[in-house]
C-alpha cells in the first residue's frame, strides 16, 4: 500500500472532527459530550482515509 499525502481540505476536516471531539471531552456540551472519544475516533479515522485514498 502507498500512502500519500492527504488533501488540504481532508486534513482540516479531520482536524476540526478532532478538534470538537477533545473540547467536547473537556467541555460539557449537550449532544456532542458524551461521543466525545468516538468524535476523536472519527476525525482519526478521515485522516487515515486521506493517507491511504489516493485523492481524498
């Protein structure tokens, strides 16, 4: 398998996906709080899809 980079935009995404996911696990927020780890889980996981995807 080859990896590649992933687009700009994939990696903000992820980023961002991370990002709510760790201030929510931090931060009580309604609705958002209580999947804060698989919020984290998923913004590793399009990062991982941008690494792996050629063009994602």
């Amino acid at each position: 398998m080859k990896l590649s980079a992933p687009k700009q935009v994939t990696f903000w995404v992820a980023g961002v996906v991370g990002l709510v996911g760790l201030v929510a696990g931090l931060v009580p927020i309604p609705m958002v709080s209580p999947f804060a780890f698989w919020i984290v889980v998923i913004g590793f996981v399009i990062l991982a899809l941008g690494n792996m995807l050629e063009g994602l």
